[in-house]
C-alpha cells in the first residue's frame, strides 16, 4: 500500500487547493494520505471531504515548527483532532510568530536590494503570514534570483543575509499539542537538519522522552544507506516510522505525491499507532 503522510497545500506554502492535492495523491496510487500544512489545519475538512469522496483513507494532520539548540526542527503531527482547545491555542502562537518573522525577513530583503516582498509574499500566501517559499518566489519575480533553490541560497537560508531565526515552540510544546489533540507525533524529514548521529540520536531521545512515536524513514530521493541508518535509530528507541512527499506542488517535481515508495520491511508502520 502506498501512503504519503506529509504533504502541502495552498493553505500554506503549496501550490494546490486542498481537495486538489487528494486528487493528484490518488492519481499517483497513495491510498493513505495525511494533508500537513504548516502550522494549520485550515485545509483538512476539504481534504477529507474529497478522500472520502475518492474512496481512500485520510487523517488530519500538521507540520509544526520548533526550535531546538539552534536548529529549526519540524514535528509532523498525524491524525489530530483540528479543533483541540491545546492544538488551536498552540497555532495561534505559531501563527504571530510567524508574522513577525515575515516582516523581519522583508525589511532584511529591502535593505538587500529586494523591495515590495511583503506584499508580494503576502499575496502569495494568501495571509499576512507568508512563510520562505513565499518569500523566494518574490525574490525570483524581482529579479534578485534565477530559482526558488537560488533565492534560498542567496537570501533566505540560515547563514544568509534574510535569515531570521523565529521563536518557534520547543519539541515538548509541539508534542504536547499533538498528543492534547489526539494525534501520533513524527520527527520531520530527520536527515535535512544536517546534525551529527549523535545530535540526532539526542532530539530523538528528547522527542521520544517527550511522547513522540516516530520518526520519517523514507522520503524522495533519500539514500538507501540514510533509510538504513534511519530504520535502525527507530527501531532503537522504540520509534515507529513513516513515508513522506514533503509535496508542496509540481514546481518540485522531486517531491511528488507518492514518490517516496512502500514502507520497506523492518519498519513498523506509523500507522499502527492510529
Ligand atoms: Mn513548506
Ligand atoms: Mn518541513
Ligand atoms: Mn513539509
């Protein structure tokens, strides 16, 4: 069976409607899918409406970001209920963080010579609190970048002149809001974060300490030796795994729904767990 558990719509930083994204999953096989936008759920009733619709299986989920010693790690949170009192007053917080942010970032863009992103990145995102991708799409329409991956490089990634690091909510919070609200926490995309083994080791310690059940293994264009090294840090510490797209629309056709395969053997499926 084909599950994706992690994917975007234009509620944030994807390209396409809710009930959109469902049809492109089962176009591609998934027959499980998890919609996780970015610090809401505004898009899991439309999503769920059109997975029943299509005869696949649905969960609600979101994508939380937190800090911790320095990095900016994300936590999936799968099968919650979107009007947990906890999850909803969790977000709000998420949410003014993230609007200050942007406007950080774009008055660090119009010093750099970028003027007008945050109107642009706003329209973009369809709210006051546009997100990074957002922000390099309007770097690329001013002309101060050939690609979204430049724009990042030059202006937006950690190290850069537009980086902004944000107050997100800790691991602990960002748990204990999924967990409030019924749901099943995962470590995000665990290899992108670029920390040693053992750093790693630690913020799963730390996740697993602070009730998280799993982990992703499998992603598009991961390598097989990172899922192996992934699979066995789970297995470990008692961690179930998951798959995910990372899908935010075609522009990123390496991240399409569905592409990161069948969770291999020796994986327990994070699923279980719903
Ligand atoms: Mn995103
Ligand atoms: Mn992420
Ligand atoms: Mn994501």
């Amino acid at each position: 069976m084909i599950a994706d558990l992690h994917c975007h719509s234009y509620c944030s930083d994807g390209e396409l409607a809710p009930a959109d994204v469902v049809a492109r999953a089962v176009a591609r096989g998934v027959r499980l899918l998890a919609l996780t936008d970015h610090d809401n759920t505004d898009g899991v009733a439309e999503a769920q409406a059109a997975a029943s619709a299509a005869g696949i299986d649905f969960v609600a989920g979101v994508e939380i970001s937190c800090r911790w010693e320095g990095h900016d790690i994300h936590i999936v949170g799968l099968r919650v209920d979107p009007d947990s009192p906890v999850l909803v007053a969790g977000l709000a917080g998420q949410h003014e963080a993230r609007r200050e942010r942007g406007r950080q970032i774009a008055a660090r863009l119009a010093r750099a010579g970028a003027a007008g992103c945050w109107e642009r990145a706003c329209q973009l995102a369809g709210t006051d609190r546009p997100g990074r991708p957002h922000f390099a799409r309007a770097i690329v329409e001013a002309g101060q970048a050939r690609d979204i991956e430049h724009a990042f490089n030059r202006f937006l990634k950690q190290g850069q002149v537009a980086y902004v690091p944000t107050p997100w909510a800790s691991i602990e919070d960002a748990v204990g809001w999924i967990r409030g609200a019924g749901g099943v926490a995962v470590v995000a995309h665990p290899s992108r974060y670029k920390l040693t083994r053992s750093k790693l080791k630690r913020l799963l310690v730390q996740f697993a300490a602070a009730g998280g059940q799993a982990l992703e293994v499998q992603l598009p264009r991961q390598q097989p030796n990172q899922v192996q090294s992934l699979m066995l840090m789970g297995n470990q510490l008692g961690l179930a795994g998951s798959v995910a797209s990372d899908f935010h629309g075609g522009h990123m056709p390496w991240a399409e729904l569905g592409a990161a395969g069948e969770l291999l053997p020796g994986i327990r499926p994070v699923w279980e767990l719903f």
